[in-house]
C-alpha cells in the first residue's frame, strides 16, 4: 500500500487512522442506515458532529486560559 501513495499523503495516514478511531469511540462503531445514499450521510453528519466537538472543546480550554 505504501507504494501506491505519495510519500506526503502516506505521512499523514497516522492522523487519518487517529481521527477515525476517535469518531469510532464517540459516536459508534456501527452505521446504522442501509442505503448507501443515507450511510453517506450518516458518515458525513459523524464528521461534522467531531469537528463541533472539537470546536467546542477549543472554545472552553481557551476561555478557562483567559
């Protein structure tokens, strides 16, 4: 597999396989929906709802600095 990636891509793969098992922990490991169409969407609104996670956990750590 690694010689199917360019070297730059292949380097974050880490952070990729990180942040996949981090959705996996907080949100399931399962989906839920049977078409591909709405497992898609499950997929995508698993991302959004990691990222407001994060956002929101950047938002606190800063105002408990201030």
């Amino acid at each position: 597999m690694k010689r199917e990636y360019p070297i730059l891509l292949y380097n974050q793969r880490n952070k990729d396989e990180t942040i996949i098992s981090v959705i996996k922990r907080l949100f399931g490991e399962y989906i839920t929906s049977r078409l591909v169409r709405t497992q898609n969407r499950e997929l995508l609104f698993r991302c959004i709802a990691y990222n407001v996670h994060r956002l929101t956990n950047l938002v606190i750590l800063v105002m408990i600095s201030t």
